[in-house]
C-alpha cells in the first residue's frame, strides 16, 4: 500500500500569503519606533517617588557587574585570555537591571527622548529633565551605597577587594576626553541595545550579554557601571570623592548622553520622520 506522505499547510490564498510573509518578515523601523514611543510615555507619566526608588535598585545591582567581574578576574589563571572571560561579569548588573525593569539612566537617553522629539515642547523638556534627575540620582546613591559596603565590611576578602581596587584605578587612568570618547561609544551601544530589545523576542538575554560584553571587553565608560569601580576605589582612600566625579563620572556622563541622544534617539526618530508623507509630518 502507499503510504501518503504528511503535508503541511500552505497559505492557499493571496490574502493568507500575505499575512504569513507579514508574520516572517523583520518589524520595519517605524513599527520599532512606536513601541519605544509608547514606553518613553509610559515612563514619563510615572510619579519621581516610583523613579526614585526604581533607579536606586538599578545603582546597587549594577554593582553585581563589578563584584562578578573582579571575583572572576581573581580566581581564573593570570593569562592573556583572562580578560575576555572574565568580562562576562560585566554583564550580570545589565541584566539585572534591564531584565528587571529597573530604571538606569543610560537606557533612558532613548526612551523618554522619543517623546520629546516627538513634541519638542517646554513641558515634555521639562519632564524629561525630571526623569533624567531622579534616576541620575538614585543610581549614584545606589553605586555610593554599595561602594562603602564593599569596601567598608568584609564581605569579600581583601584579594578580591584589591581586585576591585585595580579596576578602579584603571577606570580613571584615562584623561577627561577619553573617557567622555569611550561613553560616547558606551551610550551609543546601551541605546542600540534598547532599540533593538523590543523585539528581539527569545533572543533577549544574548542581545544584553553580548552588548554588554563588548562595553566592558572594550573599556568603553558606562556612568554607572564605571562610577561604582572609582567610588569603590575612593572609599579606600587613595583617591578623593572629587577625583572620582570629576575624573570619571562626568564625562562618562557627557560621552553616555552624547552616544544615546544624537546617534540613536537622533538618528533612528529622523530616519522614521523622513519616510512618513509629508503631510502627515507633525
């Protein structure tokens, strides 16, 4: 007897052929665009309390990116490939953070910005600079937070606390330009990573390691993650609070903002508002 072979089902109209390509197909740009658009409203309509303590939260777990990376970095083998390993640890506070639903300040020179692009209004300004405050605020009482406990209990035991240290001085070695340079490159690739995120699907957690890995195995200056290590690093007392800010935190802070506002925010709301009719353009 013949055996007939199981078929699968195929689209048997125009209308049906249309629909399955639409479901294949990449989400367009503006489709993106939107998505971000309606959670830049969402997160500018939340009260400064609800910021507040959501951004402290993300200061202290983004802190896990020092503390993974500096233990990892103490027990793997002093070799050339060690670096590229233990950078992994980098990654754990992004995806706590991000995961989590935490409020970070670099995910949000992409988020809330779209709105104001949108309408670029004295209000929505305002709003946003409100926003940018609080969470600038509670992530740096956050890193200050679980700087002074690192350093300050012994919770870790001082080889590893001397690893940290390390990567403090390291963090601020750099002169002012190159660190608000490498936060360029750092913002610029925190707000592609929440571009691309909406719709990255199963494959969320590789976008947020691999992203993350590349900002740390690149030393590129994420305020944050970065402010931790010198704040960690004064609490020691071998630089001052001052040469922290000043040295680090600044102009990662400039870099960071200059990277998410003008290459992503910027560019990716002018290439959405350049294909729509002109007449439909607000």
């Amino acid at each position: 007897m013949e055996q007939s072979l199981p078929t699968t089902s195929q689209p048997t109209t125009p209308q049906e052929e249309h629909k399955e390509a639409k479901e294949r197909s990449a989400p367009s740009s503006k489709i993106i665009h939107e998505a971000i658009l309606r959670e830049g409203h969402e997160e500018l309509a939340r009260t400064s309390g609800a910021l507040f303590w959501s951004g402290l939260a993300a200061g202290l777990s983004m802190g896990l990116s020092m503390i993974a990376q500096g233990v990892m970095t103490h027990y793997l083998p002093d070799s050339p490939w060690r670096p590229l390993v233990a950078s992994l640890g980098y990654s754990l506070g992004f995806l706590v953070v991000v995961l989590g639903r935490q409020q970070l300040f670099t995910e949000n020179t992409l988020t809330p910005i779209l709105p104001l692009l949108e309408r670029p209004t004295w209000r929505n300004l305002r709003n946003v600079l409100r926003l940018w405050g609080v969470v600038l605020v509670a992530n740096l009482l956050g890193c200050l937070t679980l700087a002074l406990v690192v350093e300050n209990t012994g919770t870790f035991e001082p080889a590893i606390r001397a690893e940290f240290t390390h990567m403090g001085h390291e963090v601020l070695a750099p002169s002012f330009g190159i660190v608000m340079i490498r936060g360029i490159f750092a913002g610029w690739m925190i707000a592609l990573m929440v571009w691309i995120l909406p719709f990255a699907g199963t494959g969320r957690i590789w976008v947020i390691i691999l992203i993350t890995y590349v900002v740390g195995i690149c030393h590129f200056s994420h305020v944050i993650a970065g402010t931790i290590e010198v704040f960690t690093l004064a609490a020691t007392g071998e630089v001052s609070w001052g040469q922290a800010l000043v040295g680090f935190t600044v102009p990662a802070l400039l870099g960071n903002i200059l990277g998410g506002v003008l290459l992503v925010a910027g560019l990716n709301h002018a290439q959405v508002v350049a294909n729509e009719p002109k007449g439909n353009a607000a």
